[in-house]
C-alpha cells in the first residue's frame, strides 16, 4: 500500500523539511507529493527530497499545464526525473481560470484540448522525439530535449469528471483527484477503470476538538468548492444540493454566511479529523473504496505539522486507550 504527504507542509520553511523528510520511509511514507497554488513551486520541494532521501516516490499534484510553455515543462520535469530515476511521477493538470488568468495572465484554454495536448508533447519530448508540429492548443517547432531521462517519468493527470478521467485511462498513467470523501471513490474508480493508478489530496486535520476542525474545514470548502470545476465536481457526485446554500452566499459576496452554509456531513466527509489513529481508519477508508495513493494534507491546528505528519505515518505507535486515559 502507498502512502504519501504533502510539502511542503504548511508554515515550515523549505529548509527545515530535512529532518523529517530523511526518516519517512523508515515510517511507512512510501511517496512525497508537493502543490503548486501560490506558495511553493511544484518541482523545488521535490528537488531537494531527492537530495535528502533516495527511497520515497516523488510527485506532483499537480503542475498547471497553462502556466509553462510545454518545453518549459518537459525540461523542469526531465531535470528531476534525472535525480531520481524511476522515482518521479509527473502530475499535471488544467487548474483554474483564477490561477492561469487572475494570477498570471495567461490565456485559459479549454483545460480539456490543453492537458490532452501536453500529456501527447510530454510523451513524445521525454522519449527523445523531435517534437514539432501543431496540436489543437498549441503548435511546437522543432522541439528536442537536449538529455531526455533515461527512466522518462510516469504522467498522471488531475481528472475530476467522466471526460478527464477517461482521458486519464486512455493516455495516462494514471488520475489525481482532490476534495473527495471516502465513499466518493468508487464513483470516481468506476470511470477511471481498474487498471491505472488512482491518487487522491486527503485534508486531515489531527485534532479531537471537531469544531475546530469543522471551521477550518468550512473556510476551505467554500473558497474551493465555489471554483466552477470543483462545483461540477460535486454535482457529479450528488452533493450539490447540500451546497446550493454555500454557493448562492458566496455568489452574493457574503463570505461570512457562505462558510455557515457548509452542511456538517459535508465537513465530516470531506475533511479527515480526530486522532491520529481514527484518521488513519479513515484514510484507510478511502484505499479499501478503490484508491491506490493517498495523499496527505495536513492541516494547521496550532500544534507541530511535523510531528502531526510522524502521527500520521503507517508505523507510528498506536495508542491504547489506557494509554489514551
């Protein structure tokens, strides 16, 4: 079985990740996966995990497809791949126009034709093809890796609905999926199919005070799920009626009701809380629904991230409950 965290983790320097990042195998980490929204950057966490460790799989989830040219791309992902060969799983994905557009100013293409056409370049570019030619988002002119890898990366993408996960099962090595409860899974699986890869972002929050947990779970949920694709993610899924309330506030501009509005179920399903132990169970959950990798956030509650991520780990110790009194 997979397991793998996030970083970085949040408000801990880069710099300061050595420690625990040298010791996660040892836990049960098997792999390490890094996001790129507005802090770091995909590939640099990465970068320096290999240097602290050479047993954990590496991987992105995920790297925008519109915020680097397609050459940009293939060479970052062809340098990592070259430090840990046959460790690095490249995942890459459309984001959102609030991202692409609002952030960077960058044309949003349709996420659809973008992603299909990077994943086909980035296939042909780490196979040390001469790349060059028109795809239907975008034309390439005599395109080579000057070192292409030698063991070239898995690709996985960031898939949501049918239409992307399907794309995912056709092309891809796999799929990356994100705000999903445990029984979501099997809807999710049924389109990808069995035989690839299914990864999937779990927010936990370790903490035994369940309304704190709830509050930050409803802050997060009503800042992403009101993201157009999010929002048809959910309606796929059959949530969106419990989330009309949360919507139409947001949509008024009252933040404040938006985040009352996030139903309790929503929260308890969507956001991983309690022990470490019963996160772990409920983790577990989500692989025996059909999930190959889950991915661990974890979320702030005042207390270490670092020793939160030990907690969370496959062989930390188990408490008992007398040891719990």
């Amino acid at each position: 079985m997979r397991w793998g965290l996030t970083v970085p983790l949040t408000g801990v320097p880069l710099r300061d990740h050595k420690p625990l990042i040298t010791e996660l195998a040892s836990l049960g980490y098997t792999d390490l996966w890094s996001a790129e929204v507005a802090g770091a950057d995909a590939f640099t966490p990465l970068v320096l995990a290999s240097e602290w460790d050479d047993q954990l799989r590496l991987g992105t989830a995920v790297v925008p497809v519109h915020t680097r040219g397609p050459a940009a791309l293939a060479m970052s992902a062809a340098a990592l791949a070259d430090l840990a060969p046959g460790r690095f799983v490249l995942g890459i994905g459309a984001s959102s126009e609030t991202i692409v557009t609002g952030w960077n100013g960058i044309a949003y293409d349709p996420p659809y034709a973008r992603t299909r056409d990077v994943l086909r370049f980035l296939r042909q570019a780490f196979a040390g093809e001469k790349v060059d030619g028109t795809f239907d988002s975008f034309a390439i002119s005599r395109f080579r890796l000057e070192k292409a890898p030698d063991v070239p990366p898995a690709l996985m993408l960031a898939a949501l609905r049918p239409q992307m996960l399907k794309l995912a099962a056709r092309e891809a090595d796999g799929a990356i999926t994100n705000w999903l409860s445990a029984d979501d899974v099997r809807q999710v699986r049924a389109e990808l199919g069995p035989d690839k890869e299914l990864a999937a972002r779990i927010f936990v929050c370790v903490t035994e005070d369940a309304e704190m947990a709830r509050n930050i779970g409803r802050f997060l949920i009503a800042t992403y799920l009101t993201v157009p694709g999010y929002a048809a993610f959910h309606d796929w899924l059959g949530r969106g009626p419990a989330m009309k309330p949360m919507r139409e506030a947001w949509a008024a501009g009252d933040r404040n009701a938006a985040m009352a509005a996030v139903p309790v179920e929503v929260l308890d399903d969507l956001i991983v809380h309690g022990t470490a132990e019963q996160c772990r169970a409920h983790i577990n959950r989500y692989v025996e629904n059909g999930l190959d990798t889950p991915i661990i956030a974890t979320l702030p509650t005042g207390t270490s991230l670092i020793e939160t991520a030990r907690a969370l780990a496959p062989s930390a110790p188990r408490t008992t409950s007398r040891t719990a009194e």
